[in-house]
C-alpha cells in the first residue's frame, strides 16, 4: 500500500471537520493543536508553532510507517501546501487534497452557527487567500466536496 498525506484545503466552516468525522477519521488538526498548545482553537498568535508542531507529529506518523496521514487545517495556498510535498518527497508519499468547495456565504452562516466563530473580517480576508488545489501543485489526486455534499475526483 502506498504511504500518502491527504490535505483538507478549504475555508472555517467549509466542512473539514465534519467530513473526517462522518468518517471516522482521527486527522492531525491545527484547530486540536491550538488548544493543546494554547489552550483555544482559535488563538492565532503562536501559527508558526502550530505548524510546525503539525509537521512534526506528520513526520514522526511517516517514520512509524503509518500509510494514511490526514491534515485538518485550512491549507489555503500553494505555499502552506508546499511543505507537506517536501515531507511527503522525503518518505516517498503521494499526496492527495480534500477540496470543500463551499461559498463564502455557506461558510460564514455556518461559522455564526458554531461555537468557536472566527471573526467575519477574518473569514472575508481568508476567502481572498483561497487558492484551490491543482494536480499542476503535485496531487495525486483531488476530491471535491461541493456544499450539496457531491462529490467530484479528478486523479494526476
């Protein structure tokens, strides 16, 4: 079986949660990092620890031979995506990404409707970073999740 990192890439309130959850899916999560570190899942002051706490505990996933590592983070951009190719590039992975294609609009009704909100002007500042993922990054595959719930999959 080949060993592969799959990326959740998408907005607060997008689904990523949800979507590992449904599925019994236990991922590394920055949202569980924060609190473990700072104790709430929305401090934003300490991110570049977050992260690399994250690919640490990836790296040492990888190491143990474990095949399947999820990433739970909003993994917006080409660069925050760029470092899980460099792990994945050392342990010989293929990396895929999860795409929650979900409108802003669905996203922040469902970011007022949960108990950990991220500021409105933060998700208007998030939405305009979006970069959505390409096979041309290096995924092996991508599967997007529509706000429907179908899903689409398109393999490099």
């Amino acid at each position: 079986m080949a060993k592969k990192i799959v990326l959740a890439v998408g907005l607060p309130g997008s689904g990523k949660s949800t979507y590992f959850k449904k599925r019994g899916i236990v991922p590394l999560s920055s949202d569980w990092l924060r609190v473990v570190l700072a104790d709430d899942a929305t401090e934003q002051r300490f991110q570049k620890w977050i992260f690399m706490a994250l690919r640490y505990l990836l790296r040492l996933r990888l190491a143990l031979g474990r095949h399947v590592s999820y990433i739970d983070a909003t993994n917006l951009t080409r660069p925050e995506r760029r470092h899980y190719f460099r792990i994945a590039k050392r342990y010989g992975c293929e990396v895929e990404a999860v795409y929650f294609d979900a409108p802003l609009e669905v996203c922040q009704r469902r970011n007022r409707a949960r108990g950990r909100r991220v500021p409105e002007e933060a998700m208007l500042r998030l939405a305009a970073r979006l970069c959505p993922p390409t096979l041309a990054e290096g995924f092996r595959r991508i599967t997007t999740v529509h706000a429907d719930g179908r899903t689409t999959t398109v393999v490099a």
